[in-house]
C-alpha cells in the first residue's frame, strides 16, 4: 500500500509530465491531473492558450475538460493535482465541482485562490517541488508577455 | 446619450439571445456577452455543455473564450452579462481577468458567487428578468439532470 503523500508524488509526477509536454508545443508549462475519490486519472491536460489561443483553458481547466461531461458525483472525493497553485478561474472551477482536496507542485511563482478554496473546506497542499518551479521560472524568463497574459496582467 | 441602466438592458439583451440561440441547439440555455469599457462586444457565447460535451463552457466561458486571446488591460472597466448569476468557475474567471462589474438576468434559479464578487470590490447588479427566470425553469422542468449536471450536483 501506498501511502497518500506517495500517491500525492505520484500524481502531482502526471502532472509535471503534462507540463513538460506544453512546454514542448511551446505552451505554457502548466499541467495538471483530476483523480477520482478511488484513484482513477479521470483526465489530464494542460495550459493551451498558446497552442489553442484559448483564454480558459489553464492547466486544471484542460483536465476537467479532458475529463467529459461526468455526474456531479464523479468529483466527489477528487483530487486536483496541478504543477501550479490554481487561479481563482481553476479555484472556482474546483469549487463548482465540489473537487475539495487541492495539490500543486509551487506557489513561489503564483498564489492562487488557495485561501478561497480554504475558506470553503477544501484540503489545500503544497508539495514545493522545484523542478515544478524552475519550470515555469524557465519560461517566464524566455516568455514573460505570456505569462502576464495568462493572469489577466 | 443612452443611461447605464439603457447600456444594462441592451446587453442583457444580447446575453438572452444567445441563451435562446442555447435553448434552440438542445443547450442549456444561459447566455452571456463581455463588453468592453468603451462599451464594444468583445465576445458573446452559451452554455455549450450540451452542444460540445464540455464540462467547462457555461455561458460566461464561453463568451471568454470566444473573445479569445487578450492582454490584461482589455478587461479592465469590461462588464459580464449574464443571464444568470454566474457560478464559483465563472466567478473566478471573472476575478483572473478583473472583469469587476458583472450584471445577470436573474438569480431566482441559482446563486453563484455573488458575495465572493463583492467582497472583491466588483459592482453586481441583478436585472430582475423574468424571461430569463422563465427561459430556465422551462428548461430544468424538460431536462432536470442535464441542469444538476451543470452545477455540480
């Protein structure tokens, strides 16, 4: 058996390897992965604003949308896992879901609506994980007229 | 010179044609349009969930995302039309972009996040529209589950 901050590296990995693959299209390397309450990748994705010249699709917005139309009581016991802490559009999106327990890999670059989802009961984690951070450090620097955009700066 | 009330009437307007445009794909019908400060359409969208099988194109997304691809400052001073009172995912996308002026049909159907909005400086304004109140409950009353769906439950 694993233990949850082992299934916490795990994910959060998935996540890290959807970043990268934005990274390689070019994108924004955010990335993210929605478990379900039992463990099952129910969809990953992530940031396509420059791929797709998408204003909402960040990191976690790509995974839910990856993941389809599903009842209200898929998300029920999920997990959020995303490279990054989420903006108050991911924050919300979560809370629309009922989606209660958040995991991102930094908040050094970005703190989202982390106190919000606090605020409502959500379980909010940060596994500081600095392959994560210089990542998105990396781009910022090649990029940064990208990432102001994709904060609404 | 038209009143901002005349400005607010107009574009909730637009937001229920294309809630009608919805309701006439088989969709559920919520409109929304984006108005720039200086009073320009910037994007206008529907719920799409129906339409595209998507778990994140209510209205309001919609509308964002067909506005596309925009620096930070085009949002600035921009309202949200509504139909309806925007839910916590279209709320936040609101907060990312700081869209702080968001005006909606009605909330007799849904509450969304109307406070958060608020405690974040944003001005809402609710019109009190019957034919958007109307329009909904016709919906929910043919597709009950299809409306559950969408908020989550």
């Amino acid at each position: 058996m694993s233990t949850q901050a082992e299934i916490d590296q795990k994910f959060l990995q998935l996540a890290l390897e959807q970043a990268k693959k934005g990274y390689s299209e070019n994108g924004i390397p955010i990335g993210a992965v929605l478990v379900s309450a039992d463990g099952k990748v129910l969809g990953a994705g992530h940031n396509q604003r420059l791929q797709k010249g998408s204003a909402i699709l960040h990191g976690e917005m790509d995974a839910l949308e990856k993941a389809g139309r599903l009842p209200g009581s898929a998300y029920k016991g999920a997990t959020m896992y995303s490279t990054l802490s989420p903006c108050n559009m991911c924050t919300g999106a979560c809370l629309l879901y009922g989606i209660n327990r958040v995991v991102f890999g930094e908040n050094k670059t970005f703190v989202g609506g982390e106190d919000l989802l606090r605020s409502k009961g959500a379980e909010v984690i940060n596994l500081e994980n600095e392959e994560c951070y210089d990542l998105m450090q990396k781009f910022i620097a090649e990029r940064p007229q990208d990432w102001n955009e994709d904060i609404g700066v």
